[in-house]
C-alpha cells in the first residue's frame, strides 16, 4: 500500500476565517466559464484566480498562476503551517437543485482526511476507475512544473470494510472544536481540523492501510506521477513523490454518487420515433405521460434489473427494463452505462461515444429538469435517465483493472479547492 502521510498545509490566514466561504473553489475541471466569471466576482483572492487564471492563453496562464500564488504567500494571504499535519475536513450539503438519486435524504454529513499520499503506478495500492484523456494531463502537468504545488485534492476512497477510519474521524469530529466552520453560497457547511500531535497522526496510520479507488482527479493523480518519474529517483521522503489526497471511507454513508443523464441531438425524427419499436426487441416498456417527469423516474428506481428512462417529444416518457436474459457480462459489461453507450446509443441510434465527433451530439448533466428542458426546446431531440452507481460497483470494477466510460459517475460534491493544498519544495 502507499504511504500516507502529514504534511505542512498552506491555509488562507486566519484573518481571512469568515470569509473562506467566498474563498473556495470547485475544482478546475468542473468550472465552467460562467462559474469562473461568478467566482471571480466573489472576493478578488478566490482560489480560482490560482486554478483558472484570468486574461492569459497558452503559457501566460500558468506563469501568472505561479506569480499569484507567490505573491499571495509573500502578502500573508496564505501561509503554511509550522508542522507536518493531518486535516479533517467534515462537509454538511444538501442536494443540489433538479438532481434526482433513487433515496434522497434531507442532507448529507461526509467526512474526510487530507493527507499526502505517495505516488505509485495504477494497480499498487491505488486503482483508477475512468479513463484519461491527453489533454487535461498536459494542463495539469504545466501547471505542476510552473507553480510547484498540488492545488487540488485528489478524491480518493479508502478502503474501509469495517469502518474503523470513519470512526475515528467521526469521534474527532464529535469531541473537538474544528480550526475553521463556515457556510458557502450553496447552502453547504465546512468544518477543518488540524491533526498533528503524535499519538494522534500515529492513531490514524495505523487506520489508513486499505487500497485506495479514485473517485475524481484522475488526471491529477496521473499528471502528479508522471511529474515524479520525470525526475528520476526522489528520496523516499521528497514531496515530488507524494501527491494531496482527500481520502473518504468506502463506509461514509454520505459517499454520494449522482447519475450522469444522456441528452443526445442529431438524431433525425423518425429514428427517434422508431426507437420505441427497437427497444422492445431487448426490453420491456412501459409509457408514462407528458409532464412531470417524477412517475418514470420512480418506476426507474423500482425497476429489478437494468434499466433507463427515455424522454423524446414524439412519445413522451418511456421506461426500459432489459429482459433477463439480455444482460449477460461481467465487470463493466453488466453496468447499466456501459449496456446503454454499447446497445442502445450505438448499436440502436449508431451514436459512438468513443468517436470523438459523436461525443459533441451528447450532452452529460446531473440535473432532470436540465434534459427535459433541453428536449422540450428542441435544443436537443433524446434525454436517457440512469440510475446512479452504487460505491461497491465502483471499487470492484477498479480492483478488477476495468476502467468505465468518461461521465460514468459524479461523486457529490466535489472537494474544495484552497481549502488546504501542499507545495512540492517543502
């Protein structure tokens, strides 16, 4: 297993407590341009001007960074920690707007340990679970070299069959006053502790010995050890090896995973009005009427085998349930995504999600109300709803060395940015 480590955390100032909920940022990855323009106008030290820098392309962008977070230490906007520690950051979040998940609850409570943890090769004691593309890793990689820091966390899942980690964070959490507590704009509450007595960070090594799974920033943990193996052999201790990991346990029962929906254009109208007819070839059907979409979604959660909801304007809603029999395979084959991108999206609507000029026609969301919207305004001609991936699914097909299609899953929500990081010079 990897080594999991203290490490000395670099902290917006304290001065700067009641303001970390304008400070915060989502990852880079899920910034969309109109995010990025309302996190700028939240506070001029938002942690995105460090992950999405303003008014520079190309090379500009990674040096203005650097320049930025230097100039934001030598301020006293961030500082770094005297000593190597742990950090427990404990989340409260409701779901968002428009998502729907089979058994929603009022809110949710995770928690999670940010830790350094050692960089080593898909498949030795830490397993990926999507697949990368190219060009995410050469940005990360830029932004490695240039700032010499880890920015964001890596989401990983610990192992924990039998809960002890999660204990232990959950009686820290119970019996201590946090560093820092503060709301977000969301609707979310944030809670940090710094852990670094001895017999406390000893305590916890002792927990931390299972695999650990991806759950989002692969392309960082890539990046991060394709960094590392550039400069040759590092000393067992060089902060090179070791990448910002945010480690939840595979028992948290707030490790929340939202479906991915499917809005697909391009397709012309008698293929959409024939999809009913090649549908009952493999499934069962069921209609449901126009309007609100909540009565196909519940028959979805219902259903006792793979399953997807269909919502076009020539027919309405449309629940599928593959007939026994139809699902035969084994590892990636038998989730309901892969089943739906292999049978139904190509070999029904001859849409290649692996082709890249058919995964412009798609269109991957969270939010049911965004896809119904999408179709009703002609802005797209075909929404599939899924039901979400359940975490053993995940950590089998990873422990397996299978890899699921890119949007296969949405660990909810992502973890923050700026709320601790590590710098890779100490």
């Amino acid at each position: 297993m990897p080594r999991i480590e203290p490490f000395r955390g670099i902290r917006y100032a304290d001065r700067l407590a009641d303001r970390l909920g304008q400070l915060i940022a989502p990852p880079y990855d899920v910034i969309s341009p109109q995010l990025q323009e309302e996190l700028y106008r939240r506070d001029p030290y938002n942690f995105v001007r460090l992950e999405q820098p303003d008014g520079s392309s190309g090379e500009g962008r990674y040096r203005q960074a650097a320049e930025r977070l230097g100039a934001w230490i030598k301020e006293g906007i961030l500082v770094q920690e005297e000593r190597p520690a742990f950090y427990l950051y404990e989340q409260e979040f409701p779901l968002p707007e428009g998502v729907w998940v089979p058994e929603p609850r009022a809110g949710y409570r995770r928690r999670a340990l940010f830790a350094a943890v050692e960089l080593v090769p898909w498949g030795e004691g830490v397993y990926p679970h999507e697949r990368t593309l190219a060009a995410p890793k050469a940005d990360r990689l830029r932004m490695i070299e240039t700032t010499q820091a880890n920015l964001s966390p890596v989401f990983g899942i610990l192992d924990d069959p039998e809960g002890r980690m999660e204990e232990q964070l959950r009686r820290r959490a119970e019996e201590t006053a946090p560093l820092v507590e503060f709301s977000d704009p969301d609707g979310g509450r944030h809670r940090l502790w710094r852990i670094e007595s001895p017999e406390e960070v000893a305590m916890l090594r002792s927990e931390l010995t299972g695999p650990i799974v991806v759950a989002d920033g692969h392309h960082r943990y890539e990046t991060a050890l394709a960094y590392a193996q550039a400069h040759g052999s590092l000393s067992p201790e060089d902060p090179r090896r070791f990448v910002l990991m945010g480690l939840v346990s595979s028992r948290s029962d707030a490790l929340l995973i939202l479906p991915i929906h499917r809005v697909l254009g391009g397709i012309a109208e008698p293929q959409v009005e024939r999809l009913p007819f090649l549908l009952e070839e493999i499934a069962s059907l069921t209609s449901f009427a126009e309007g609100n979409p909540e009565p196909v979604l519940g028959a979805l959660r219902r259903a006792p085998s793979s399953a997807w909801a269909f919502y076009a304007r020539p027919w309405g809603y449309l629940l599928a349930v593959l007939r026994s029999g139809e699902k035969e395979g084994v590892g990636p084959d038998r989730l309901e995504v892969v089943q739906l991108h292999r049978s139904i999206l190509h070999g029904l609507l001859g849409v290649d999600t692996d082709d890249p000029a058919a995964q412009e026609r798609v269109v991957y969301t969270v939010r049911v109300d965004e896809a119904v919207e999408r179709v009703r305004s002609r802005a797209a001609d075909l929404a599939v709803f899924l039901r979400p991936l359940r975490v053993a699914d995940v950590l089998e097909i990873a422990y397996a060395g299978e890899t699921m299609p890119q949007k296969s899953t949405y660990f909810y929500p992502k973890l923050p940015s700026g709320l601790v990081f590590r710098l890779l010079g100490s």
